[in-house]
C-alpha cells in the first residue's frame, strides 16, 4: 500500500522532547520527504500537536514508533492518504 500522508494527534511533554528532536526523528524514516509540525495547544504539562508527514510508500508504524522514539506520544492517526496520487480534503457542505 503506498501511503502518502499520514495526519497525525501527538501529545508531548512540555520539558521534552523538543519539536526540532521529533522533526529530526520523523524524518529519517525512509519514504519520508516532507515533515509538518503544528502545536494546537499547550497545558501546564503537555503539548498538543499535529504531525502531518508525507512521502512516498510511508509505513505508518515506523513513523510512530519513530515519534515514541522521541518520548511523544501518537493518540490518532487523523487522514491517511493512500495512492498514486493525493486527494485533499474538502469539507461537505450540507444544506439547511
């Protein structure tokens, strides 16, 4: 199955491991080509984000177990997107 982007929720200790060690760690994954890290929100004691990774043949459990790796933790996977090409997503707009 050739995954090409993988959406995922992360939570992370406010102290460690930094975004840029997760980066690091994620990217090294073969197949990966692009990393994408947006914090969502932040509490006294984690940080909330969103990892969007996309490639090329991405296997799914090596880039969560490249982000356990780090000490983050993986809570969803939110979209996947699986193919020989991307389809982006388009919110449904619904009648009244």
């Amino acid at each position: 199955m050739n995954v090409r982007r993988l959406v995922m929720d992360v939570d992370m200790a406010i102290s460690r491991p930094s975004i840029p060690d997760i980066a690091e760690s994620v990217s090294k994954v073969e197949g990966v080509e692009a990393v994408n890290i947006t914090v969502e929100s932040i509490d006294i004691e984690t940080v909330g984000m969103d990892i969007t990774v996309e490639g090329t043949m991405l296997d799914y459990r090596a880039v969560q177990e490249a982000i356990d790796k780090t000490g983050a933790v993986v809570h969803s996977i939110d979209e996947m997107c699986v193919g020989d090409r991307m389809v982006d997503h388009r919110p449904r707009v619904r009648g009244r």
